[in-house]
C-alpha cells in the first residue's frame, strides 16, 4: 500500500495541483476524510497534540507518539498520508531515524521543518529559525535515509516571521538544491507574498491554511492557477470537533439529558458505519469456532 500510494502523491502534487490536505490527528479523523473521498490527508502535529495531550503546539509530542500514530492513521487510510515530523527531532542523525521510522509506519511524504527545536506553531509567536546550512544537512539526511525514492521530502521554512519574506524564499530554493522534492514556506501574511511563493519557487509548493492564523484564505481554484501543488487545511477536522464537542455537551450540562438536541450529534448507526462495523462482524463470522 505505502509504495503504491507514495506513486499516487508523486502524480497528485504537482504545480497547479492546489491537492486539498485535510488534516487528521487520529485514525477516526482519517475515516472521516476517507469517507468523504479526499485523496490524501495530512497528519497533522498540531493535531495530535492538541487532542492526544490536551496540549498547544509546543514541540513536546515524541517521535514514537507521532510514529505510533500514524501506524494507526495508516490501517484505516487508504490513500497518501503526508506527515509533519516538526524538526526530525534533533539533529540530522536524529531526522534520518525518525525518516526511517515514519516511512515503515506508512508515511508518504514527511514535512520536515527548520525552527529551532523545540518548534511551536507556525501560527504562533516567538518562532526562531536553526541557521539554513543546519537544515540543509537534516534534508541531505532525510533524502539518504529513506528507502523509497518515492517518498516525498518536504521542506517547510518558518523564516518569514524571523528574518523576513525574501530570507525565507532563499531558504526555500537552497533546500531545494539540497534535494527536498517539496517546499512549504510557512505563514505568509498577504495575497500578495502567496502569489510570489510559487511564481519565484517554480516547483511543488504547499500552503497551509489556518483558520484564525496568518495567512488570508484563498479559493482553491485561485490557488490552482497561482501554481500552489497543495494546501493544508491541517486543523478544520479539529476545530469543527471542538465546537461540536461544546455545543453537545453544553446543551448537556444546561438541560441535563439530550433531548431533542440529539440533532448535535450523529445517530450511532452512522457511527457504526463509519467504523466499518460490517466488515468487522463479517471477519468474526469468518473466525468463529466451529
């Protein structure tokens, strides 16, 4: 599966592309995505460690907490996975295990990126860059760890809010000389710094989107003929959970019972569907002692 899908992503983000990349921070995520026919999906760090910590986006999800959870992603998920490694975390030996981990976990593409570790959000404040030769060698590292050639390694700069917009596009192109197959300059502020991104990097670029974050939405078939291959919608999943979560479950503690709001939530036949509770009662008629 993971070679096949890795093919797929290769063909899919390409310049013009603008691939939508739902996140997903768990493998109930990922069914949803699946089930609503997206084509790939991102598992996203902020994701997870939002909902599997309870924490912000501070750099302190381990690489084996992020390894075994796409482990999980990839059972359920079908299609290409895209991965946010954060730093490799530590130095580019440290980036090569983790690259190998993660690709046997069934990652198609890792998103590595040169904040200083321990990173924080690319939404946030207080972001500090590692100097560009330090993130050359993590992408030399990564490109030499993988086992596939297929698996896609992207390079994300958070440079525009430390050392400005025309530092981080240099990085961009000298992560490109050093082999990375995508480039992902994070965080720019105005349409026109995203207009530049792709006209100046001619190659797969990714934007990532946040919702209440830095960067103006754009519809997707602008971003398609500004050149954008894909654009990371890493956190709706999560956000439309949580307001969900708060409306339900405060209507719950207001009346005390659901009553009539069972309208908030989904009945548990689509629960049991979006499981795929079929295929699994089919496996223990299957295995069942005779």
């Amino acid at each position: 599966m993971t070679a096949h899908t890795a093919e797929d992503l290769r063909s899919l983000l390409v310049p013009g592309a603008a691939l939508l990349l739902p996140g997903v921070s768990n493998a109930l995520a990922a069914r949803v995505v699946a089930d609503l026919g997206f084509s790939a999906a991102y598992v996203t760090g902020a994701g997870i460690a939002n909902t599997f910590l309870g924490i912000p986006d501070n750099g302190l999800v381990t690489a084996t907490e992020l390894v075994e959870h796409v482990a999980a992603i990839r059972d359920v998920f079908p299609g290409p996975l895209v991965v946010d490694m954060d730093t490799g975390f530590g130095n580019a030996l440290n980036t090569m295990r983790s690259v190998r981990a993660l690709e046997r976990a069934g990652a198609n593409a890792l998103q590595i990126e040169d904040q200083v570790f321990p990173k924080r959000c690319g939404h946030f404040s207080g972001k500090q860059v590692i100097p560009a030769t330090e993130m050359v060698a993590k992408i030399k590292a990564a490109v030499d760890a993988r086992w596939e050639d297929d698996l896609l390694i992207i390079a994300r700069t958070d440079a525009i809010a430390t050392d400005g917009f025309e530092p981080a596009l240099a990085r961009a192109a000298a992560y490109r000389e050093a082999g990375a197959d995508v480039t992902f300059v994070e965080a720019p502020t105005s349409l026109e710094e995203i207009a530049e991104i792709p006209r100046r990097l001619p190659w797969p670029q990714l934007l990532n989107i946040v919702i209440g974050g830095r960067t103006p939405e754009l519809p997707n078939e602008k971003l398609k003929d500004l050149g954008f291959a894909g654009v990371i919608y890493a956190n709706v999943a999560l956000q439309s959970a949580l307001l969900g979560m708060q409306a339900a479950l405060g209507e719950l503690r207001r009346k005390g019972a659901m009553g009539d709001a069972t309208r908030l939530v989904v009945d548990f036949s689509e629960r049991q569907r979006l499981m795929h509770k079929d295929e699994y009662d089919a496996l223990e008629r299957k295995y069942a002692a005779k």
